[in-house]
C-alpha cells in the first residue's frame, strides 16, 4: 500500500494505538519515507530516546537503529541529557540549554494540571509578566518573604496563591536545573532554537532527546518552549516570502508522543501545538501526533488530523474518536477492534483514497535496510570476505 508521502506531510497527521501496537515503530517507518523522499523537514521530540540513533525491540534483539543511523549526514541530534546519551552509545551533535527569560506565562499555563495550579494562581503569574517582563521567572525565584509581602501589596494579589505558586516553581526550576538556566546569571553560548532552526532551514531533521528528562512535566515544558519560537520563526519567514522578501519556508513536520497531554480539551486552545493543529497548513507546519488515547485530544483537534493511521484500540470512547466524523464508521469499528495485536493498522484519510488496513513492513529488517539505501549486511559480509580474498591472492 502505498501512502501518498506529498498528501501526507501537507496535513497533520496521527498515529494511533495501545500501548505495544507497534505506534513507534510505525512512525520510525513514516519518518524514514519522508526523510528519504525528501518531502519534508522533521523535528522529532523522542521522549523516551527511541529515534535518534537506536531504539528498543521487544523481540529476539536487543535494539534497532534510529533515524541517525540510516540518515547520519541528514539528521541531527540534540540532547537534553547528553551524559545518558552517552552511557547509551549514540552520538548526539548539541546540548540544550533553555533560559529563564524564554519562560512564559503560557509555558506555565500548559503545566497547570501536571503542577496543580489554580487559576488565581495564574493571574499571579501575568501580575509577575508585567512587573518584570521576560525576566519574571528568574525575579519571581528570587523574591524573598518581604518582597513576596510588597508585591502582592502593590499589585493587588493574593499572598496564599503567590507563595504556592513559587513554591512550585522552585520545585519546577530545582528539576530541570541541567538545561534550565538563569540567564540573568549566567549566560548561554548556543541559543538551542537557533541551532534547530538552522539545521531545519538547511534541510536536516533534528531530533531531541530527552533521555532521563522524560518525565510529563519536562517534556511538555520543552516541547511547548522550542516549538512556541520556532512556530514564530516559520510564521515570519512564510509572510516574508509571501510578500516575496524571501524564500519560502521549508515544509516543517513536529512529531509528539503523548499528544493528548498538549492538545487535550483544557489545554488545546493555549498550546502552541493546538494552535499549529488548527490553522492547517498555512505556515509549511504540521504535527504528526502519536497517541495511546486519542480520546483524551480535543475532539475540534482530532477533526483536522489529514491522515489518522490507527493501529489496535480496544476502549470504545478511543475508538469513537477515531471514527468521528468519518463515513461507515460503524463498519470500520469492527475493523479497529479486531486488528492484530502488533504490526497492523487501519489508514484512513487524505493520504489514502479509501480506508485500508495494512500490514506494518518489518522495521530495520535486511528488506527495510536495503530500500532505505542502507547496504545489506550480505553484502557488506561478501564485499569484506571479497576484500579479505583479494588480500589472499
Ligand atoms: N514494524 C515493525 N517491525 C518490527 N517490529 C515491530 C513493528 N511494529 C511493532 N513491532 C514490535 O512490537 C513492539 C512494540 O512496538 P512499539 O514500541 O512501536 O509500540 P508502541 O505502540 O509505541 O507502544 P507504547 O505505547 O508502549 O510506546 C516492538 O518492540 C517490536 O518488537
Ligand atoms: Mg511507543
């Protein structure tokens, strides 16, 4: 089955399933057909390290290669967390570092249910805004009680919400402390979004790791931080060309696991990555969001998904949001409930002319090596032994 790649990366997209359908492994497969067809430029937040140079196989091998390895002068691996990086043998090519000044209130706002927020709490946080501008967070940290006490006196807040808020905060800062720096203090060499935005600009895909930093929280944080300024960047550069003062920017895929967490029905409408989900394809941007629950992502999202490549789902509210909106939906709900438990997907969509249930090719198999352009390892071997003969003769 063929999927139309050109279809595919101009709408965003999703790839469905419980946990162990092989979600992961299909988009590894998608990724690589888009790299390969050189249709689009990805960033890829690998939460649980599992793209960039290897990931893990439930099966009779320890790991599979990631992208890095089948593309290695074409993808480009950032780490939040190079020391696990490391102890897990990839290479990865740049460190991220995020500052307190790149914080904003809606980064915070994203993270209301994960920290437990109020919403007078995050009034505090614009009364913060507007105080100190982009350096709030790094002021906010440092207040102590009687500055705490002057604030709220001034700025007409609640002193409870105030001290829970940056209790919370402190606690938010203290755990991300390797990548997140107080600007105000010390200075960061390499602006991360500069070094991602160049490497998409100059066709390579980009990665970030997060390794032992993949905690929700974490995740979200980051994920929200990078894409806010790069989403920016791409909205310029597409008015510039569209005022042709430049070039157009290049077609830009994100891909998210956990979606939900980032485009669920409370929070879609302030994360970045809802705001990309709605507004289609109007600045060369598109998710492609990877799910075990996409009944947990708000349903007006869910209804701009271009391509939604379902792999088992066995809870109804799941396989209703799936299905809405979509013609026979009740014969395809049989459909969904009894694919394999592994490695079978049902395609529906703008990418395909009609629903197909497919069959997942074997990642990272000799086949799946060879038309990727990696040499088979038989051949690898016989052109070793050829050598080794030659050196005989
Ligand atoms: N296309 C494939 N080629 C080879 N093996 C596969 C493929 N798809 C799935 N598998 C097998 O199924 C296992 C689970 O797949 P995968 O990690 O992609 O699941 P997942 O849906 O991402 O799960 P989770 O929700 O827990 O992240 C893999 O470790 C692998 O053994
Ligand atoms: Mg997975």
């Amino acid at each position: 089955v063929c999927l139309n790649l050109e279809r595919f990366v101009e709408r965003s997209n999703g790839i469905f399933g419980k946990s162990g359908t092989g979600k992961t492994f299909l988009t590894r497969i998608a990724l690589c057909g888009i790299i390969k067809n050189r249709k689009a430029v990805n960033l890829v937040f690998d939460m649980h390290s599992e793209y960039g140079w290897q990931g893990t196989y439930e099966g009779d091998r320890d790991a599979v290669r990631g992208l890095k390895q089948y593309f290695a002068d074409r993808v480009t691996v950032f780490s939040l967390d190079p020391e696990s990086s490391r102890r897990r043998g990839a290479s990865i090519d740049f460190e991220v570092k995020i500052p307190y000044s790149q914080l904003t209130v809606d980064d915070i706002i994203l993270l209301q249910n994960e920290l437990n927020l109020t919403p007078t709490t995050l009034e505090t946080c614009y009364a913060l805004l507007g105080r100190f501008g982009d350096q709030w967070f790094s002021r906010f940290l440092k207040m102590d009680s009687d500055a705490v006490t002057d604030f709220c006196d001034t700025n007409n807040v609640n002193q409870n919400a105030i001290s829970a808020l940056q209790r919370k905060l402190k606690v938010l800062a203290e755990s991300c402390k390797s990548f997140l720096i107080d600007d105000s203090v010390h200075t960061v060499d390499v602006d991360a979004v500069k070094a991602i935005i160049g490497n998409l600009d100059s066709g390579k895909h980009v990665i970030l790791e997060f390794g032992q930093h993949h905690q929700p929280l974490r995740y979200m944080l980051v994920a929200n931080i990078l894409t806010r300024r790069i989403h920016h960047k791409w909205v310029e550069k597409k008015e510039r060309s569209l005022a042709r003062r430049g070039p157009e920017p290049p077609q830009l895929v994100i891909t998210i696991e956990e979606a939900h967490k980032f485009l669920n029905h409370e929070l879609a409408s302030q994360s970045i990555f809802g705001t990309i989900a709605r507004e289609k394809r109007k600045y060369n941007v598109t998710l492609l969001v990877v799910d075990q629950r996409p009944s947990g992502i708000d349903p007006e999202i869910l209804s701009q998904v271009g391509t939604k490549i379902t792999c088992l789902l066995n809870d109804e509210k799941d396989i209703d949001a799936v299905l809405t909106g979509v013609s026979n939906a009740s014969g395809l709900r049989g459909v969904l409930a009894s694919l394999d438990s592994k490695q079978q997907a049902l395609v529906l969509g703008h990418a395909v002319p009609m629903p197909v249930v497919v069959q997942t090719r074997i990642y990272d198999d000799e086949a799946f090596r060879t038309s990727m352009g990696l040499l088979p390892t038989a051949n690898l071997d016989k052109l070793i032994k050829d050598d080794i003969a030659t050196d005989f003769d």
